[in-house]
C-alpha cells in the first residue's frame, strides 16, 4: 500500500488536503474538508448557494489533481451550520454535482465551521485499475 500527497492550487498548512491510496485494484482518494472559498482562499458570501457550490467545485478541483473525478466519488459526510435554513442549498449543490451518480452521503447539523463557512465536504472516491 502507497499513499501519496496530492498537490492541488491551495495546497498548504500542516494537513493534506488530499491524499491517494494505492491498492490492488486500483486507488483510494481521500479528499479533506472543503468549504466554498475560492482559490483565493476567501470564502464565497455571495449567497448560501454560491458558497454551497463553490464548496463542491473544489472538491472537483482536488479529484482532478489526483486523476479521477466527480463520478468517482463512492462517500459524502458533509457538515452544515443551521440545518433548517441551509441544508436546501447542500442538498441542491450536492444534486447538481452529482447528476446520474448518488454516492453514499451524510449531512449533519453543526453550529460553527472554520472561517464561518456554512458548509464542509469530505469525499472518498476509488478509481479502478484500467
């Protein structure tokens, strides 16, 4: 088993922010939490939607760095601040980005995210050996 760090346009600070596992059969990636800033590193506040699909953006971004993609993607856990209000506008980025492709998924109610996101994402995709 080989697992690799994975370089991505935001890459930095004392995490991964994602990581490949090689195995027989193909691979494991495993994608940090991600909240909806820009590549800038800012937080979108444009509205819950823009920040919502901005999140799930760079979780496409960080698949693409290790060579799979959005359709690879086989676990959700997302986290979201004030379930009542905003779990509408995870729930529809979460549709859009996956279209035709249902991964296992989790969202849970928290009441604070770092820099006052209102939304986190970590994914687990596997990309089969050709």
């Amino acid at each position: 088993m080989t697992v690799t760090r994975i370089e991505t346009p935001w890459t930095g600070g004392t995490y991964s922010d994602s990581v490949t596992v090689s195995l027989p059969g193909g691979r494991l990636i495993f994608v940090s939490g991600q909240i909806g800033a820009g590549l800038d590193g800012k937080l979108v506040v444009d509205s819950p939607q823009a920040e919502a699909d901005q999140m799930f953006d760079r979780v496409r971004i960080s698949l693409e760095s290790a060579g799979a993609g959005l359709q690879h993607v086989v676990k959700i856990t997302g986290w979201v601040v004030d379930f009542d209000h905003n779990f509408r506008y995870y729930n529809e980025a979460r549709g859009k980005a996956f279209a035709g492709h249902l991964p296992a998924s989790a969202a849970v109610e928290t009441t604070r995210l770092s820099f006052g996101a209102l939304f986190e994402v970590e994914t687990i995709a596997f990309v089969p050996d050709e």
